[in-house]
C-alpha cells in the first residue's frame, strides 16, 4: 500500500534520507523508529507529500507521490490523516470545528445532518461527546491529541500518520492515546505509520517496525526481533547494557522469544545438567501482550560447553558475552 523505493533526500548539501527503501502493508500499524535527527519526520512528510525527494520513488496504492501534479497530490492528501506531537488546533474553533475544519477547506458543508453525523460520531469515537463544544484551552494533552485524531479522520482516509503523536503525553495517557489508534486500526482498517523515539509506543501497537539512523535504516521487522536481540546500534539506541557482569567464568545471555518453548528451561537445565550457574541481568518485556525476554547467566568454564548444547537443543537462542 505504502511503497518506498531507493528514497533519497537532501536538504541542499545535507543527505537526510539515503537510499530508503519499505513497504507498509495495507491494515498494519508500522513504526518508524530512531533517534533526534535521524530523518523520521522528514520521511512521514515524504509520504504525504508535504516535502520533494530527489530520487527514488513513493508509492501509495500504487500510485507515485509527487509534487508535480497539485491536484492528484491534493485527492492522495485527502487519503492520508496526519496527527502531530503539538496537536495544531485552532484555538478560536471549539472541538466541532476544529474535527471539522479538513471538510471546510474541502469546501464541504460541516452543518448538513450528514456531517453533523460524522463528525459526532468520530467526536464520540475518541471519547469527547461531552466535550463538543469546549475549546482546546480547556483540554487536557490527552483530550486535545484526541481531537487531532478525530480531525484527522474526517475525510475518511485509509492512512493515518502519526509524528510523535504521545512524545508530550504521559505513560498513562499516552497507553489510553495508543489504546485509541489501535481501536482506529482495528474497527475501521485503518492503516497507521507510527513515528516515535518512545521504545514503549512500539512495543505497544507495532506489528513491524523500521529502525532509522543517519538516514538509513539499520533494522526492520516485527518489535520484539528488534529489541529482543538487538543488533549494535539498537542497543545503543536503547541504552542497554548488561550491567556489571562476572569476570570470572562465561556469561551467556539468553534470549526468549516466541520460537523459544514455553518450558521452565532454566530450572530444568539446571537439574537435567546438574548444574549451578548465577543469573547477573534480565529483563522481560511486553510486546503486544506477548512477553519477550532476556537473561544473562553465569556458568563455569567447565560447563560452557553442555549448556550451550541443552541450549540449543532447548531452541533457546544464546550468545557468549
Ligand atoms: N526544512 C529543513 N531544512 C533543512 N534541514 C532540515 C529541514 N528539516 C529537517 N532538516 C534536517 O534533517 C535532519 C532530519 O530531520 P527530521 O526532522 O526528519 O528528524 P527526526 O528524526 O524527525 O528528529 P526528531 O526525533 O527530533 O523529530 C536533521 O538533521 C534536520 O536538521
Ligand atoms: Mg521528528
């Protein structure tokens, strides 16, 4: 649905995006993750047109962003909702007209019983009906990103673009924010680009994820094959580290993902081998109500070598640190 192909892009002699490549299925929610700088809001703006790239193509449903056609690139807008970190509401317009004001610059009538049907209904959606006709100074964070939402679907787009859209919000608010764009992307088929430097967003509503850095991508793929075992930089990006481990003896680091068995393999490694190792780190993450994890244990030199293979024959995956 959404294609890109050897994107590039400068901002005179700066090289902001080099050579992206990805597609964004139709129905998914798909991150875009990475850190200040490293090109996310400029790609989003790519693909809804509100930005020129030099070379490469972009392509939703099919047909090619582009700036040179006005018109097409105005029906392709149309097709395409975007919510930003600041909300930008009006602050003279109540929350009616301000979920109604995409139809105005369409020149749509915002008063017929249609529309007054829509626009409540999505004003109901996001949960602000007994808010209708307050102005966003007396809203809440929350409240307000939820107008934004709500204007962003008043031309019943297929996409919604999302550039941090919860980076002001707090974790609980932003939970029931995200709750929100799942509801979206569930009930109405709503397609969602999520652009963030929150690890939390995207282990909470992405089902795959691109990882950005200078401009490139460095990863892509489902969150918890990101994070799980994360390649150099992601960790980096994450801060991770696996504390102050043992000098003496070997230090493995397990990892759990779904392909890992659902069997206590610690304990009964432990008694299978009769072995007696430390656990130093952990971690156990939730990832779409799915708990993914690491560990890192200490064994002994001598055991290194069978617990590697109950390792392996377990499936758990394993790296010597
Ligand atoms: N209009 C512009 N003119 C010149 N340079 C720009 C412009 N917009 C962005 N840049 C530069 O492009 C690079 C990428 O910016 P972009 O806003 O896409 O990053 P980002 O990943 O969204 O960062 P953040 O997480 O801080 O929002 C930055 O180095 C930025 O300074
Ligand atoms: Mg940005």
């Amino acid at each position: 649905m959404i294609e890109l192909r050897n994107v590039k892009k400068n901002f005179d002699d700066l090289e902001v995006l080099k050579d992206i490549s990805m597609t964004i299925c139709d129905h998914e929610i798909y991150g875009i993750i990475g850190q200040s700088g490293a090109g996310k809001s400029t790609l989003l703006r790519c693909i809804n047109g509100l930005e020129d790239y030099q070379s490469g193509e972009i392509l939703v449903n099919g047909e090619k962003v582009t700036l040179e056609d006005k018109n097409k690139l105005r029906q392709m807008q149309k097709n395409m909702g975007m919510i930003f970190q600041n909300f930008n509401l009006l602050n003279r317009l109540d929350v009616y007209d301000n979920v109604a004001l995409p139809m105005k610059f369409w020149g749509m009538k915002t008063k017929t019983p249609e529309a007054k049907k829509k626009i409540e209904g999505l004003i109901e959606l996001v949960g602000l009906s007994d808010k209708i006709h307050a102005r966003p100074r007396e809203l809440s964070g929350g409240q307000k990103q939820r107008v934004a939402i709500a204007r962003a679907l008043v031309l019943d787009p297929q996409i919604l673009l999302c550039d941090e859209a919860t980076s002001a919000l707090d974790p609980a608010i932003t939970k029931e924010i995200l709750d929100l764009l799942q509801k979206i992307n569930k009930e109405m088929g709503i397609t969602i680009v999520v652009v963030t430097h929150q690890m939390e967003v995207v282990k909470q509503i992405c089902e795959r994820v691109s990882f950005l850095k200078n401009g490139k991508v460095l990863a892509e793929g489902r969150p918890e094959e990101l994070f799980v075992k994360p390649i150099r930089e992601v960790k980096q990006f994450l801060q991770e580290e696996s504390g102050h481990l043992p000098s003496e003896g070997v230090n493995i680091q397990l990892f759990f993902t779904d392909e890992s068995s659902d069997d206590p393999v610690i304990t009964m490694m432990a008694r299978a081998l009769n072995v007696d190792f430390s656990i130093c780190w952990g971690k156990l993450e939730d990832f779409r109500s799915n708990v993914f994890g690491s560990l890192v244990i200490n064994v002994k030199e001598e055991d290194r070598e069978k617990v590697c293979a109950y390792l392996d024959e377990k499936k758990v995956l394993w790296e010597v640190l």
